[in-house]
C-alpha cells in the first residue's frame, strides 16, 4: 500500500491482464504503466493500473504511436488452449461449453473431419472444467462464455478431468499400438498422483494405480484404466470426474489399414465399456473422432451416448470457422480483399446448417502471405480416399469423375459407417467421403432408417486438388509412366500435336489397364476421365451431354485458343482380335461425325477439333483418330 492506493505485484498483475510477468516487467521499464515504481528488485503497480492497448506510454510522457502494430500470429499446430488463446490469434469456442451445459447430454461424441479443431476444443474443455491450483478462470474472462453468467461460471474449474488424445497413436502393428496406449495411460496417472497416498484410496486401488505408473499393466489391466481411475478420482475429490477422449478412431483406421482391426476393435471396446457404460462415477464424457463405428459395437449398449456428425445442426459453428469469423481474421491481418479467393479455395464444407472453412488451411494461408495451397491434404496420408479408389466398382468409379467435374452425385449417406463396410457395400464410399471432409452435402433429406438420401459434391478448390493427385496417382502407381505420360499430353496439347497426344493416351491406357482387371464400358470411360481430369486447367471436361444428333462420351472444351477442342466416342466388346479392335475403334469415330457431336464446340467458335474413337477389349486398346490409328 502506497498512500491509499493498493499495490500490486508484476505476478499479480500478469495473471489478471492475461500477460506473462516478463512482458509486464518489461512495460514498467518502459513506462507505460502508469504509477508503476520500483521497490529494491521490483515493480509494483497501482491496483487501478490500466492495461497498455497501444504503442503510447502512461507516465506523462507522449511518444508518437507507430503506424503499424504487432499482430498476434496464427496458431499452426497448437492444440493447447491455454497457449493457443494467450500467445496466438484465438477464434473464441467457448460457447460450445454454453451450449453443452444448456442440453447436459451425460455422454457426447463429436465426429468431424482432421484437422478441424476437435483436439483444441477438447483441451479447452478440459481446462474449463479441471480442478486446478491455479485460477484457471482467468483463461476465459475475456471470452463469450464469461458474459454468459454465474450459471455458466459456477462449472469453471470444478471437476476433475480424465483426458486421453489418440490422434498421434499411428503404428504399424497392434504391439506398438498397445505400448504406446500404455505409454498415454501411464502420463495420464501421473497427472493425477496426489490421490495416491490418500486414505480414501484402498490399498488394492493404490497397486493398481502403481501399476499403471510403472508402466507394467497387461492389456486386460488396461481396459479397466478409465473405469478405475473416475472411480479413484471420485472418491479423492468427493465430485466424479469428467472423461474426455480425443481422436478416438485413429487408431482404429491405423488397425484398419495395417491388419490388426480385430485387435484393437477388442481392446477399445472394453476400454470405452468401463468409462461410458453404468459408470456411476462419471459427471460428463466427451469423445470426438472422424467416424461413429456404431457397427462395431464399441458402444454396445451405451445408451446415453449423444452423437454430433456433420449433418447435425448441434455445435455446427463450433468446429472450423465461420464465415463471420474468417472476415474477422481477415480484417485482423490487413487482407479483407482476399475474401473470395479464401473461399473458393477453403470454404464450402456444411456442418448442419452452418457454412464452414477449413480452419487449418485458413491459418496457413494467411500465414503464408495469402498463397492458395492444398494445405490441409498435405498434412498426412489419405489412406480413406486410397481405401475407396481399391473398393470403387465402374459406376462409382464415374461418379467420382463426375464430382471433379463439378457436378452433383445422389447418395444414401449412412452415418453408422465404418472402414471394413466397403468390401461389404462400396457405396459406403460417399459416407466415408462425407465425414473426412471430402464431399459436402447442398442438399439431404433424412430417411426413415436414420440415413440420409443426400446431393454430394466437392467442397471447395483445395479437395478437387486431392482427387486428382490422388485419382492419378492410383490409376498410374506413382512412377515413371505417371510423370512420362502427363508430360507428354501437356506437351502434345501446347504444340497441338494430335499424333503425340494419340500414343500418349493409348500409352496411358495400356499401363491403366495393365494393372487392373479389364472391366466394362462405364469401367474404361471412368478410366479416361481420370486422366483428362488432371487436365483441366487447360480444359472444360463434359461427359455423357447431348450434342447434334446424340450423346457424346467425353467432350473437352479448350480454354485456351492453342489447344483444339477434342470429343471422345468409347465402345467396349469381350474377346476381339486386332482386326475387330480396330473396326470397333472405327464405329466409335464415325459414330461422331454421324451424330454430329461436334455441333456444340462448331457454334461455340472452336475451329480445330479433334475427333478420337477408342476401342477396347480386355487388355487391347485402339485409338483412332482421323490422322490414323493405334493399336496396343
């Protein structure tokens, strides 16, 4: 106390303008805290301080306020709540907690796709609700949840937390999975060690949970973890404990995708049954995860399990950013006029009701100087869209083209859908798509089974940018031939050489169909339009459209006057000889000039067209073209 004005310290001070003591301790030395004096080693500081919001200094003196000012950057990979909204640009979730608390389901399962900010919401529930000797409060006074009222606040900080993220649990057999399940069980103990030497603790809780501690428990030990330890924590605190598992199903992909699906299917299936099922010591429980694996019965029986997917209008603002929120950011960093290139390249996804960015491409892209990137499929393997390119038969296959083409596909969209259900019914594919992210639903309409019959279609620039890298790189198996063959076409294209572009497409399909088994019409024209896809850039592809006195396969519309206009005419017979190849390729070209397919480009000012009748049978393939044909 100085006088009648109440002093405080620099650590005092830190905690309530949500600032570290260093960066208060250097606005003291720089006087811009007003009434701020030095005592031996220290600062004190008036208790009716005000926080510095500028570059003016508060002790009298005035010093020019600079043009521009510090930005705070932008959170690229910080998961962890506390640092994220103190030393980053924070987008406030926190009336996802408002919302929580408002419907108070005991259990709740967020599905959304990677990379969409499960893993920070989660953290930040955790922080909300954890116990702590700290006054972890002081997080969220300046946030939306705070204004809500003591009805929300009375919940700040009273629970303790069980918390477990699997998003980094990625190995290649079940044995390094379990170890390093341990290895999170074993960290999640220890943060939790002040219960051990607890009289309301029983001696055969207190070995158990050693056990965990040492790391030494066996796989059946660990499937009683959750269970046993909400039990311990409820008795310590005399409050049962909040449960939250993060990216639960990425281990069971990885299980998936590497031979050991039955294994963890197991072990996450008793694991979860202690934690959620009649587990009396349990306030809430939130998971979150890509898929619902409902199927597989990992909730079996759990029947206060709320779930939250994409096509729910519960919490659809909450996970990614909304368009206010992107034009606030924008606003932030100086850049509101790259609005529309951020949205054609990273908005589009529909979560309920509400339009959604992609919140880790929106970050990198205002980061990396506004340069429109595939940020977000490049920041792991996408071994869902590889799963669905195996299981796609020919209709799908097509379908898939079509979607690159911009068109609409119709889907039944079952949320219960799970990894191995392809083999089973690979029209799950739209499914799986549609919870990773990489399809939105413009229209949907909700079954009497709980499915939903749905208008799908790419979201946005960025996810056109993966079918094709992906598309491409599947059909060719990423090799030589891939680079060989695009760069011919390229080259052929620009110095409209038709001969060159001819062995460069029947290369292409001799190397396609060289890996596949032969299959029918729809198979080979899916074939085609996965290659001419990655042309459009230079193309507007069209298929199956009406034109003169018929329908033609496949239509290229240049987008450049260099590049000829091109229609494709494709017939498919079992079993030709080479003679009959080469007639059936015949047919396909005339059948162009017969039916006139070529009226549309002629009244669109398209002067060099080129015409390509592609026949196939088998493995054999002939092109013909009006400069002569090919056989392979």
């Amino acid at each position: 106390m100085i006088g009648d004005v109440k002093m405080k310290s620099c650590k005092q001070i830190a905690r309530e303008w949500n600032l570290s003591e260093r960066t208060i301790n250097d606005l003291c030395k720089k006087g811009k805290i007003s009434g701020a004096i030095k005592s031996g080693r220290r600062w004190q500081i008036p208790d009716n301080a005000v926080r510095p919001v500028d570059g003016r200094v508060s002790n009298r003196r005035y010093i020019k306020k600079k043009d521009t000012c510090e930005k705070k950057s932008l959170p690229i990979g910080i998961s962890d709540y506390v640092r994220a909204q103190s030393e980053y640009y924070y987008v406030d979730k926190t009336m996802m907690i408002k919302e929580f608390l408002d419907r108070k389901p005991l259990v709740s399962l967020f599905t959304r796709p990677r990379r969409f900010g499960k893993t920070l919401n989660m953290d930040m529930l955790r922080v909300f609700f954890e116990i702590s000797e700290d006054d972890t409060s002081r997080y969220f006074k300046d946030k939306a949840i705070w204004k809500c009222g003591e009805e929300y606040q009375s919940h700040q900080g009273q629970y303790p937390v069980i918390f477990l993220t699997f998003k980094d649990v990625k190995f290649d057999t079940w044995e390094a999975t379990i170890g390093k399940i341990r290895g999170l069980v074993q960290e999640e103990y220890g943060r939790h060690q002040e219960i051990i030497d607890s009289d309301k603790i029983s001696a055969y809780e207190k070995k158990y949970f050693e056990k965990m501690l040492d790391g030494t428990a066996n796989e059946v030990e660990l499937t009683s973890a959750l269970d046993k330890l909400s039990k311990m924590l409820d008795a310590y605190y005399g409050k049962a404990p909040v449960i939250i598992i993060d990216e639960y199903d990425t281990p069971i992909q990885e299980g998936y995708a590497k031979d050991f699906y039955e294994e963890i299917i197991g072990f996450m299936r008793n694991f979860f049954s202690g934690a959620f099922k009649d587990n009396k010591n349990l306030s809430f429980g939130f998971l979150t995860g890509i898929l619902r694996i409902a199927q597989e019965s990992i909730f079996s029986g759990l029947n206060n399990l709320t779930v939250n997917s994409v096509m729910d209008d519960e919490y659809d603002r909450y996970f990614g950013f909304t368009s206010e929120e992107v034009e606030t950011m924008l606003g932030y960093y100086g850049v509101p006029e790259k609005k529309a290139e951020l949205a054609e390249w990273y908005d589009g996804y529909l979560f309920g009701n509400e339009e959604i960015y992609n919140p880790w491409s929106v970050i990198n892209y205002i980061s990396r100087d506004c340069k429109p990137q595939a940020y977000w499929v490049n920041t792991g393997k996408n071994e869902i869209l590889d799963d669905v390119l195996k299981n796609a038969i020919d209709d799908i296959s097509e379908s898939l083209y079509s979607l690159l083409q911009g068109k609409r596909v119709i889907a039944k969209i079952d949320q219960n859908v799970v990894y191995r259900s392809l083999a089973e019914d690979p029209a799950n594919i739209y499914s799986l798509l549609l919870v990773a992210g990489y399809l939105k639903t413009p229209q949907k309409e909700l079954q009497a089974d709980g499915s939903y019959l749905c208008e799908v279609s790419i979201p946005n620039k960025e996810i056109a940018a993966v079918y094709k890298s992906e598309i491409l790189s599947h059909l060719l198996q990423v090799g030589a031939i891939t680079r060989t063959t695009a760069n011919k076409i390229a080259e052929s294209l620009y110095a409209n050489d038709f001969v060159k572009l001819e062995h460069a497409i029947g290369e292409y399909i001799d190397e396609a169909i060289s890996f596949y088994d032969a299959g029918a019409e729809g198979f080979y024209h899916g074939l085609v339009l996965g290659l001419i896809a990655m042309m459009d850039n230079q193309y507007k592809i069209k298929s199956n459209r009406e034109s003169g006195d018929g329908r033609y396969d496949i239509c290229m519309f240049p987008r450049g006057e260099r590049y000829p206009g091109i229609i494709m005419e494709l017939k498919w017979k079992k079993n030709l000889g080479k003679d009959a190849l080469d007639k059936l390729a015949d047919e396909a070209l005339a059948q162009i000039s017969d039916r006139r397919c070529d009226v549309q480009m002629a009244r669109d000012g398209i002067k060099n067209i080129l015409k390509i009748g592609i026949a196939f049978s088998g493995k054999s393939v002939c092109v013909e073209s009006e400069n002569g044909n090919i056989s392979i």
